[in-house]
C-alpha cells in the first residue's frame, strides 16, 4: 500500500489538488475506470464525492482524465478496492484478537515464527492481515474464532523483533507477557448459532 502511494505521489507532485483527490480515492478504495468512480462494483457519484472531499466537481473531472490519460496511474486507479474489515465487530462474535508490531527489518522472520506456533497450537484463524513497510508500524494482526491456548503468548514473546502484543479478547485474560497489552470487551453477542454453523 506505501509503495503504490509512493509511486502515486511520484506522478502527482507538481499537482497538489488532484495529488490530494487521488489519495483520498486511494485510501478511501475507490476505483476509476473509465470517467467513472466504484467502491467495488458500486458506482460512486462525482457529486456526492466532491462534496465529500470539498472540491468542485470540474476538478475532480480534471483529475479522472488525469488518471486515465497516465497507464501506470490509471492501471493502479484501476485495480483499487475496499476489503471486509471484521476487526470492529470480532469481539461481539466472541472472536480474539492479536496485533503483533514488529521492528522493521523482522517481518518476515517474525511471520513465519508466529504462523508455526499458531500451527504447534492448533489455533483456527478467521482472519489475519499484516502490514510490511520500510515507512511506518509493521504488524500482523489475527482474528481467532476463539479463545487460544495462553501458552502461545509466552513464546511468542521470546521472539526476536517483536516490540508489542495487543489482546483483544471477549473474555478476562491471565497472560505472563512482557510485551503484552490486553483489552477486554465484555459485549460478546449471544447466539444460538454453533460454531460448525458458522464454518
């Protein structure tokens, strides 16, 4: 995500307004194909999004031919999209959450240590994303379908690179983690549906 930024940037630095349009559009997952704007596959309308960004909308016409008069912009414009984020409402579901931030430089170490004690524990996940970058945090967060074995936490806290565990869980915790912080969210929503249901 930096990288395609950085390239974006690259191309749009002698025109601040479209640069600002084009970042928004960005970080926002909406596409532009053609002269026209997508949040998937739902069209987007020009005016309700120059309201929203606060331009008229002559210059936000101005910036989708920008885009599709330069390959390299409009084939990343082009291939923009917004991915489920379930992270908010996993503690409802009853889901754990762990957000490991590791130093940059110890990705991919890091990665591959973490998913073989997830596999040593035999911990289902229900998701996970992670962030690799020279620029900012680099993390990988897991959204488990439940509770996971505590032990876990322990060993992965003597994994080099690592700086902070954040637990986000629907239930009390007794962890013995250097690196860890838990957060409790007692509103877990109560539903008849089994997990087998769900899988």
């Amino acid at each position: 995500m930096i990288f395609m930024l950085l390239v974006l940037n690259e191309y749009l630095k002698e025109y601040p307004v479209k640069k600002k349009i084009v970042q928004a559009l960005y970080n926002n997952g909406i596409s532009v194909k053609g002269d026209k704007l997508f949040l998937n596959n739902v069209e987007v309308s020009i005016s309700s999004l120059a309201n929203a960004l606060n331009v008229n909308r002559r210059t936000l016409y101005e910036t989708i031919k920008f885009i599709n008069k330069n390959d390299v912009v409009r084939t990343i414009m082009e291939n923009i999209s917004v991915i489920p984020d379930i992270s908010k409402i996993s503690l409802l579901m009853g889901y754990e959450i762990v957000t490991i931030y590791i130093n940059i430089g110890s990705f991919p170490k890091v990665l591959w240590e973490v998913m073989c004690l997830i596999k040593k524990y035999s911990s289902y996940i229900k998701e996970m994303y992670s962030m690799n970058s020279d620029l900012e945090s680099n993390f990988i967060r897991i959204i488990f379908y439940s509770e996971i074995d505590k032990n876990i936490f322990r060993e992965i806290d003597e994994i080099p690179g690592i700086n902070r565990i954040v637990i986000n869980s629907p239930v009390k915790l007794n962890i013995i983690c250097n690196k860890c912080e838990i957060k409790i969210c007692p509103h877990k929503i109560s539903s008849e549906l089994s997990k087998t249901d769900i899988l």
